[in-house]
C-alpha cells in the first residue's frame, strides 16, 4: 500500500493552542472516529500523527491509494482550512532505500 506524508505548518495566529475556531476543529476531528472517516477517502491506515508544537508543523503518515482523496479528506475535516499542507509519497528506509540502493548500483 503506498506510503504518503502530509506535511502540515500553520502560522503562530491561527494555532489551535491560540485560536478557538481552529481549536474547535481540530477537537472535532479528534474527538470522532478519524479512522473510519479516513477509509471513505481511501486512507487505509493512519500510521502516525506526530506534531512539534512550537514550530506549528506536523507530519502525518498515511497509508493511501490516492492523493487527490487524501487532500479531499483534509478540506473535507477542516484540515486544510488553517494549514498549509503538501502530500509526499514516502518509502520506508528498509524496503525502499536500501532496496533502491542495491538496485541502482548492482550491489
Ligand atoms: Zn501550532
């Protein structure tokens, strides 16, 4: 299943720690069942959500068959209504680079 990044950054003003309109939605997407919301958009697995707080950035690691349906899953939450976001297809080191590597160079 393809691996995806969605790469995530808001301004100081318009985080959830901040703002009570973007904090709403944030809880609201929280707080309901994300996961199976997800599937409707084709993301099959939420592998990771990881946040740095203080610089206003995220990256979450999704498993999904489409990006286009990934980013209609973050205008459809609210995501997308406060960050601004870029969707990374991703490999993982093992299967992908190391894989990669010894492919490319014959090794
Ligand atoms: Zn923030």
């Amino acid at each position: 299943m393809p691996l995806f990044g969605i790469y995530g950054k808001h301004t100081t003003e318009a985080c959830p720690w901040n703002n009570i309109e973007t904090a709403k939605i944030l809880l609201k997407l929280a707080e309901s069942d994300v996961d199976s919301q997800a599937t409707e958009y084709k993301i099959h697995k939420i592998v990771g959500q990881y946040h740095s707080a203080l610089e206003h950035t995220f990256l979450w690691v999704v498993e999904a068959q489409d990006p286009h349906l990934i980013q209609e899953f973050c205008v459809d939450t609210g995501v997308a209504t406060f960050n601004e976001l870029k969707f990374v297809p991703l490999i993982t080191f093992r299967e992908g680079v190391v894989s990669g590597i010894k492919k490319i160079h014959s090794l």
